[in-house]
C-alpha cells in the first residue's frame, strides 16, 4: 500500500482550482464493513479511533462525521433519528418490524406532526466531533455531514403522501420541511464552531436517473432556501459548503450554483456524464467522485483502475476534482476493487498529470 500522510490543503486546493501535489480521495459515506476489510479488524459506529485509522491509511485527507438526525446510506439503526423513532414507539406499545421509515409512515394528518417526538429528536448528541480531536493526525481534518432536508420530510410523510400535499395542502407540506430543517440548521449552528472543523457536506438525494424527484419549482419554493442558509453560515465561518446528490440533475444544476455550493458530488455515472459537466460546470464548482458503484461490486481491479485512470487524465487537471465512487463505498463493494481505487490514485493522481 502507498501511504500519503493526511494534509486537508491537498482538498482546499482542488477545490479552488488549484493543482496539489496529487489529486485527493473525498467520500462522504463508507460502509463500517469495509473499513474493517481494509484494516483487518472490526470497526464500530462508536469506535472513533479505528475511523480515524481508516481514513488516515486508506488516503483520506479528513474524516466525516454526521451532525444531523439522519446518517447518509441506509436508514439504519445507527441514525439519531431511528433511535428516537424506535423509542418513541416502544414508549406507545408499538414498537414493531416497521419502525424503519423506509417501511412506516409516520406523519400523515397535523395529529401525526404533534405527536411526533421533535423534542427529542431535537437532542442530537454530537460528542464524536470533541471525541476525534485527541486521535486526528497531524493535517487531518473534518467534515461534517449535514442536510437530508428533503429526504427526512419525505420518508416521514411517504413519498406518495409527500406528493399529494405538495398538490393539495402545501401548507402543511411546508410545516414538516420547515421543522426538519430547523432541527438541521440548529445542529449546524453547534458544529461549526468545533475545532478542526473545514467543510459541511450536504447529503440530500433530490434526483432519480430520469431528473427532479418533484418539481424543480418545489425545491425553490421549500427546499433550496434552506440550503442557502447552509451556504451562507459555511462561508461565513470560512467552511467549504459541498452537496450530494444522486441522479440527473441537469434541470437542477443553475439552482444548485445559485446556492454556493463549492463541490458537488457524485456526478452519477449510472446518468450524468462527468465530461460533460466538467466543460460546462467545471469552472464554477469542484466535481466529487463518480467512479461506478456496480464497477465497484462487479469488476475487476484492472478495470477499476483502467477507469480511475480514465478519470484522472480527463478531470483532474488544473485541479477542481477528488476523485471516489460513484455513491458511497458500501459492504457490498469488493475490497479489491476499492483498494485498486484508491491505489490507482495514490500511483497516478501526482501532479502534473502524466497519464498516456
């Protein structure tokens, strides 16, 4: 393995469109399986020093950690806000197998809003960011996960439920967005004053492969000034403001500028052609990953590298791309594939970009 020794102005460059001395790494979600793969031990939601190892060896130039109610990836027990869901329940008497909001919907009239515990979801316990301080090395720093305003709303009203309010009762629609977000921002408020602290990333899928999950209209209307908000408190504490989102976003992207968004991520390569958005966005904004998840699970290393390579030649120079996969790195990603991943980078990401 080549090891680099993390240096967070590596990413600071890029981003400005500057060339560092080699193209960085940058995910916003990898799966605790595979860091345990990669270091050859288990690792734990709660084990902050072996997430700090990872990131470090693997040839992250921070580490990302969540302040919001609702972990990027799956909606898993590890998110704040299913603990607060399944407790919530289990308090009723109804704890059951669809505590999951993937599986229940939870608000669908005002009874459900009011019942709804927003106190406590209110309470987010965002001990990590003070826990890393004592393990992060020298150069390393960290990010911190935010956002999900429209993809909490929705899971908790159902999608379809979601959409017939848009139509029919926008007011109330815009009741639980507004709660959800405030919860949010008010998260935000606290972590961007920690130590070490150097970029927020907004983790919101606002997209399917075909365009906008809802009108593009109705992400102005409700959505969108929120992440202003985001926007607007990052740059004035001196944070860089990055954005993930799956899915075509063509009909999105002015918007997504007009936000202040200084990286966006992941460019999916199951519909968004990354070339093209490097000629016709790539002087505004810095381009986050893109190398295919299904590559990642199916390929081989040859052809993972073959792509990575790809991908450095074409993107990196003149700086304003971190290269890594096309979603998230997920248990299910060969830790071979991953490895030549990011190998491929360390071997050939060097600047000036030398690749035949």
């Amino acid at each position: 393995m080549i090891e680099n020794k993390p240096d967070f102005t590596r990413v600071a460059r890029t981003v400005r469109h500057q060339e560092p001395d080699r193209v960085p790494l940058a995910e916003a979600a990898i799966a605790y399986q595979t860091m345990s793969k990669f270091l050859g031990k288990k690792v734990l939601a709660n084990d902050i020093s072996s997430q700090v190892e990872f990131w470090t060896k693997a040839g992250y130039d921070y580490i990302a950690l969540t302040a919001g109610i609702l972990q990027p990836g799956k909606v898993t027990e590890d998110s704040f806000i299913s603990k607060i869901i399944k407790e919530n329940l289990r308090k009723r008497g109804e704890l059951g197998d669809d505590w999951n909001l993937e599986k229940r919907v939870f608000i669908r009239n005002e009874d459900d809003f009011e019942l709804f515990p927003w106190e406590e979801a209110s309470k987010i316990n965002i001990d990590d960011f003070y826990e890393v301080q004592q393990f992060l090395p020298d150069g390393m720093k960290i990010v911190a996960l935010s956002g999900k305003i429209f993809t909490i709303s929705w899971l908790l009203m159902g999608y379809e439920n979601f959409c017939i309010n848009l139509m029919l009762n926008p007011s109330f629609l815009q009741k639980v967005i507004e709660r959800v977000a405030e919860l949010q921002y008010r998260i935000l408020k606290k972590v961007i004053k920690i130590p070490n602290l150097v970029a927020v990333w907004a983790v919101d899928d606002l997209a399917f492969g075909t365009g906008p999950m809802i009108q593009p209209k109705a992400f102005r209307d409700f959505i969108f000034p929120w992440y202003k908000m985001f926007s607007k408190i990052c740059h004035e504490n001196n944070l860089f403001f990055f954005f993930h989102s799956d899915g075509l976003l063509w009909n999105l992207m002015d918007d997504l500028l007009g936000l202040g968004i200084d990286a966006l991520h992941p460019i999916d390569p199951t519909c968004m052609d990354i070339e093209e958005v490097k000629c016709k966005v790539g002087d505004k904004i810095a381009l986050f990953g893109n190398i295919s998840n299904e590559l990642l699970q199916n390929g081989t290393p040859q052809e993972v590298a073959e792509l990575t390579k790809k991908r450095i030649k074409i993107i990196a120079p003149g700086g304003g791309y971190c290269l890594g996969s096309g979603n998230s790195v997920p248990e299910w990603a060969k830790i071979e594939n991953y490895i030549a991943m990011i190998q491929t980078v360390k071997e050939y990401g060097t600047y000036p970009i030398n690749i035949e």
